[in-house]
C-alpha cells in the first residue's frame, strides 16, 4: 500500500480499528467508518520491509464501500467538509485556544520552548495538530475527528484536557480511571 501511495499520488487513508480487532488483524477486521485522508510528506523504508512515514492530514471523510480487490484496504469514501465559520464560531474558537494555550502552557515551559502558540498558525491548524499530536487515547482521538466542525472539536478537546488535568491533579482518581 504505501509503495503504490509513494508511486502515485502519495495519499493514504487513515483508519481506526474497531475493538476486537486483534483476532482478525490480517484480515479485514471493522474500522470506524469517519476517517482522515493525509498526504506522505517523508518515507523512509526499513530493511524488515516495514515503513517510518510522516503523514499530514488533510481532511476527513467517511467511507461508503470498501473495495477488496487488492491485498490492502481501499474505498468509495465521501469528504466530510467542515461546517462553514460564523463569527460566533470563530469568536468561540479563539477562546478555545487561549484555553488550550493556558492550559497546555505548563507543559511547553517545562519542555523549555515557547509556551504561546505559534500566532501564524490558524485555529484550524492549532485545533487539528492539537487533536492529532496529543497524547490522547485512540477512541478520544477518533471521537474528536468524528466531530463535525471546528468549533465542536475545539471545544470537546478543551473539555477533554480539562478533565484530564482535573484526573491528574485529584488523588485516586486516575487509579479508578484505568
């Protein structure tokens, strides 16, 4: 699959497994039907045959049908475009980001970087970076792209982390948790 992705247009799907998967992994096991699109941008091949790749999301989608004619996955998928921006959802992100920014702002200074998010990268950019690069579980991950705007998944990884910082912070909690 990626040497025909590197081949071609460098596109791949990305899809999550559904529970259970491990007794049918190389078969076809059930995904979640909303995914994410992303383009190759580095590929680096190891001598087992296996694959290093970054990948960069580009939008997402939800599969229709699945064509099972080659070894690999493919399929009929249909692009989920975001809801279009009001104002009011823009102003409603951008408080969402000062509120990403404070809370995740511990984290960066101790890491010794910047803790202000970089201004020239948009909400949009910062949202979805956030979604995908924290280190978030699976099943949160995938409910974040299941949600159908920006405003939506701002706000539900702002609620997200703060129940997170809440878990970390109260004793005995996180015990219950896992």
């Amino acid at each position: 699959m990626i040497a025909d992705a590197v081949a071609s247009d460098r596109m791949i799907g990305m899809a999550l497994l559904r529970p259970g998967w491990e007794r049918d992994y190389e078969g076809r096991p059930p995904i979640y039907a909303v995914c994410c699109s992303g383009v190759v941008t580095h590929v680096e091949r190891m001598a087992d045959g296996r694959y290093n790749l970054v990948l960069r999301g580009l939008e997402r989608f939800r599969i229709v049908e699945e064509d099972h004619a080659l070894s690999y996955r493919r399929a009929l998928i249909e692009p989920l475009p975001e809801d279009p921006l009001t104002d009011e959802a823009r102003n409603a992100i951008r408080s969402y980001r000062a509120k990403l920014e404070s809370m995740l702002a511990p984290t960066v200074e101790r890491a010794g970087a910047d803790p202000k998010m970089p201004a020239a990268m948009s909400d949009e950019d910062l949202v979805n970076a956030l979604a995908q690069y924290l280190d978030l579980e699976a099943l949160e991950k995938q409910a974040l792209l299941e949600k159908p705007s920006l405003r939506l998944r701002a706000e539900s990884l702002v609620e997200l982390l703060e129940m997170k910082l809440l878990m970390a912070r109260t004793p005995g909690i996180s015990n219950v948790a896992n």
